[in-house]
C-alpha cells in the first residue's frame, strides 16, 4: 500500500519515521511546500517520492491512503479532497478547526465507505490502554470526578489558541475512557500574549452520568505537567505521562460512610490502603496509531475504528463549546451534531 503523508513541519517526520519503519520507504510519498524539508527528508531517505502538490500525487492510482500533519485550519479542505479522490485519510488532530467543517469531512467519508481516523495519539498509548482496562474490569467502582492538567511554556501556535492545541489530547484521554461526551462546558481563560488568543484556560465539563471532569491548560506555565487523575467509590488512578518509573498508579484510598446506627449519627471514616504500580508496556503509541490505521483499511481490525471521524468530531464540539463559553463568559451545552449512539462501541464503558 503506498500513502502520502502532507506536511513535513513539527509532527510529520514523527508520522514519517514510523511509516518507514512499518512499510519501508518505498511505499511513502511525501507532499511538502519547503524546498528545505525536502531536501532533508531526501537526505536522510533517499528512495523517497517527494512532491509539492497534493493534487498531483491524488492522481497516482497507487496511493490508497493520505496522512495529513499540516495546519488545523487546512484540515478540513485537505482531507475532503483526499476523501473526494477516493482515499482513505488519517488527520492529526483535532479533526476540524470548526463542527461545521469536521461534519463535512466525516460525512464525505462515510458517503464514499472510506476510513477516516483523527491521530489522537494517546488514545494507543499503553499507558491509557491500562487505565482503560481497570475502568473495564470495575477495578475503580463507580467513576465519581476526573482532573486532568496539561502546562508547559509553548510552544504558541499560529492559527489556534491553547484549548485547540492541547484541551484537544485531554479531551480524546476523558471521552474514551469514560465512554461519554460531555454535555455542559464552562470556561474561565485568558489571553495574555494576544488578547484574543487564549494562553490559559480552566475547563469544567459535565458528563451526562454525573460525571465532573476539569481540564487546565497552558502555554504559560514555569514547568512541563502532563496529569490526569480519576477518582472512584473504590480506588483511585493517577496518570503521570512525565514519570517513567510509575506512569500509571493505583492507590486504594477512599472515603467509607458506615450506616448509621442511630438518626442523628452519621460519621465517615477514611480508607489508606496500599499503592501499585503495574508495569506498562513501552511500545510507541504513534507506531501502534499507525497499524490501527492500516489495519482499519484492509478491515483486519479486530474492533472498529478506535478513533474514527465521529469520535474526533465529539472532540471538536467540546472544543468549540469550550472556547464559546470563554467569549460568552458562561456556562454552554455541548451540541450533538450527528448523533449515533452505536458510531463508538469500542469506548469503553463503566
């Protein structure tokens, strides 16, 4: 199978790097604009295809796929055009830079048959896959709140502001792992390097079980944090993605509130019991994201697409009804624009 990959700028030689490795350079083809990337990319992988027109290399009947790691404003127009030349598309995340626009790809895409996947990366992360499977066995009991905190210093993007670029990973971590997309959303930020571009922002969503869930991101922080934490009536789990040793750890702690015995005694005890941390594979989420995606097209995989068009665009709504509550200063609902309970049943569920 031969694949264009477009784009060679912060994320595309990651993409590229694993492709090779997968399938051998031969079988990559390589869409780029800068004559200097090419040049360095031909240096390093001299069998490679290199072209600067996604439209020219669409007419090689020998590409079946597109891999796109470009802007997120061109998201939406590069993937339609791919889709509308009958190729399948994985799109770096998050799917559109509007619902509008990511509704219209993964309508074009199931219209036409064809796989559409969103590179939300950390949903093949052995280490979310772990979380995953202590939710699935019950290990945690009933889910009761999620934090996640996402800071570092940058990197700023252009076109984008910080809910966009990095709420999008917390986002993808939290609806599969709950098995649900939010319904409210509130947002409290700021726009300190441009007033209109958020740097920081607080995030409260709603799921439709109860479920709270804060997400804080920033391009403004003193140091690099990457933490999710799900509280539940039996345990709790805390991810850490910075801590190599122990990413993923358990603790058995909780709160116990015994019947009381009479009507005005009502007490509560607390629970300190042990904490385990469980050994998680070390395998590259990106080359694990690839294969998933090759295997969706030859229809190999042993469950649906894990992150396909209509995930991605539960990502999208929740981005855009994020960064609407900062400019309408409020509290806003999440729209379902293509509803379908069944589109994701590989979520895993409480």
């Amino acid at each position: 199978m031969k694949i264009a990959i477009v784009g060679l700028g912060y994320w595309g030689p990651n993409l590229l790097r694993n492709l090779v490795a997968l399938q051998g350079p031969e079988s990559v083809v390589i869409v780029e604009k800068s004559p200097a990337r090419i040049a360095a990319i031909a240096t390093q992988y001299p069998s490679l295809t290199c072209s600067t027109s996604l439209e020219q290399v669409l007419e090689d009947e020998e590409v079946e796929a597109v891999i796109l790691a470009t802007p997120v404003s061109t998201h939406a127009e590069l993937a339609l055009a791919a889709l509308r030349a009958g190729r399948h598309v994985l799109v770096e995340k998050p799917l559109a830079a509007s619902v509008a626009d990511a509704v219209a790809v993964v309508e074009c895409a199931e219209e036409r048959n064809l796989v559409l996947m969103v590179g939300h990366t950390f949903l093949f992360s052995p280490r979310v896959e772990l979380m995953a499977q202590y939710l699935a066995d019950g290990s945690l009991g009933r889910i009761q709140y999620a934090t996640s905190s996402r800071l570092n210093l940058g990197l700023h993007q252009r076109d984008i502001g910080v809910i966009w670029d990095l709420a999008s990973h917390d986002f993808s971590i939290l609806f599969h792992l709950l098995g649900e997309s939010p319904v409210l959303v509130q947002t409290a930020g700021r726009g300190v390097v441009r007033k209109d571009n958020l740097d920081v922002a607080f995030i409260t969503l709603t799921f439709p079980s109860g479920i709270l869930a804060s997400v804080d991101v920033s391009w403004l922080a003193p140091r690099k944090v990457r933490n999710t934490v799900l509280v539940g009536n039996r345990q709790m789990m805390v991810y850490d993605d910075l801590d190599n040793e122990g990413p993923v750890r358990i603790y058995d702690k909780g709160v116990v509130m015994p019947d009381p015995e009479n009507f005005g005694e009502h007490q509560l005890t607390y629970r300190h019991g042990d904490m385990l941390v469980p050994f998680v594979s070390p395998r590259e989420p990106l080359a694990q994201e690839l294969c998933h995606f090759l295997d969706c097209i030859n229809g190999a995989a042993s469950l649906p697409c894990r992150s396909d068009g209509r995930f991605g665009l539960r990502v999208v709504e929740a981005l855009e009804a994020a960064e609407r509550s900062w400019r309408e200063g409020g509290q806003v609902a999440v729209e379902s624009t293509l509803p379908d309970p069944s589109s994701s049943p590989d979520l895993v569920r409480r």
